[in-house]
C-alpha cells in the first residue's frame, strides 16, 4: 500500500472525510493535497523525515533556530497601560521585549491537571497561596537573554473547587519549579 492509500484509508477510518467531522471533512481534504503533494517529491527516509520536521515548525509559527534578539526581529509597538510600551518579536509572537529592555515569554509556564487538562495563568505554589492570593509566578517569565530559544515548562497542580464552578490550583510539587529557573530568571 502506498502513502497515500495509507493516508485516504486511515483518514477514512477515523470519520475525517464525514460530514459531521472538524470542519465537514475539509481537514481530511486539505491533508490529502499535502499528502499528494510530498508523495509527489519522492523522498527517501532521511529527506522524509527532515521535511516533515522542517514543515511541522514552520506550519506552526516556530523559529528554525535561535531568537537573536537583534533590532529587526521586533515590531508590533502597543502601549501597555502606565507601565509603557512593548514589542512583539516578529520571529516568536509570544516573545514581548518591555520598555525597560527585559524580554519575558509568555507560554514559559504551563499548568498541567490531573486529567491532562493545560492552562496558562497564575500559578500558585500552596493551596492557602491559590485561596490568599499570595505567591503568584506567572505564565510569562523572564529570559536569561539572547540567543533564546523558547521552552515551555508544563507544572503539574492540584485543583479543587472550592465554590460551585469556583477552582482554584496550586504546584503539586514545587521542585518541578527548578528546571524552570535554570531557563529563565527567577522572580524572586
């Protein structure tokens, strides 16, 4: 069986071609012309491989190599309230360089639940610091500086919901918080 058999056949198996699939089978169809077309290119397993890897980065917004940091990787001025204006890296859009010249990334922290669920956001190291308020680390750190290449951390919590529909988080173990400040700068 060829790719594209492969890929019509496993496509079809899935319910990606039906009608009350994701976008009524347009992904199913779209997969197919890429398929067509990287079949066409006749790669051998190396080549495969590296293409599909180059492509993957590139259909996701990723840099292929590291953020320099130079002048004309950034653009995108807002203001940003009494605090001043920042920019936004043209290479990595969640890569803001503030007024005062500190570059933070905004997806550096990620919460992890029991069930697999992520959420960027406040994260607190205690449940009395979730109730409280008080011991905050955001989702967005600080870099340690250029050539920077973006790493998410994912921080597994406990949650509870305290009210109905109210929940709060907080770090089931803190020491995951470690790989995190050998990345980028710790806040306090």
């Amino acid at each position: 069986m060829g790719l594209l058999d492969h890929a019509k056949m496993e496509l079809e198996i899935a319910g990606y071609f039906d009608q009350d699939s994701d976008y009524g089978g347009m992904l199913a169809k779209a997969v197919m012309e890429l398929m067509e077309v990287f079949s066409n290119q006749g790669h051998s397993g190396m080549s495969a491989a590296m293409t599909l890897e180059l492509f993957s980065k590139l259909g996701e917004y990723k840099p292929l190599i590291p953020i320099t940091g130079k002048d004309e990787e950034w653009g995108d001025v807002r203001p940003l309230g009494d605090s001043g204006i920042w920019y936004q890296n043209k290479r990595e859009s969640g890569l803001f360089k503030h007024e005062d010249g500190k570059v933070t990334y905004n997806s550096a922290i990620v919460k992890r639940c029991p069930d697999g669920v992520t959420w960027t956001g406040p994260l607190y190291l205690t449940r009395e610091d979730a109730i409280n308020n008080t011991n905050m680390i955001r989702s967005s750190q600080e870099i340690k500086g250029f050539p920077f290449t973006p790493k998410t951390f994912y921080i597994d919590v406990i949650e509870e919901e305290i009210e109905k529909d109210d929940w709060i988080m907080w770090c089931k173990d803190p020491s995951q918080l470690d790989e995190v400040w050998e990345y980028y700068k710790k806040p306090y």
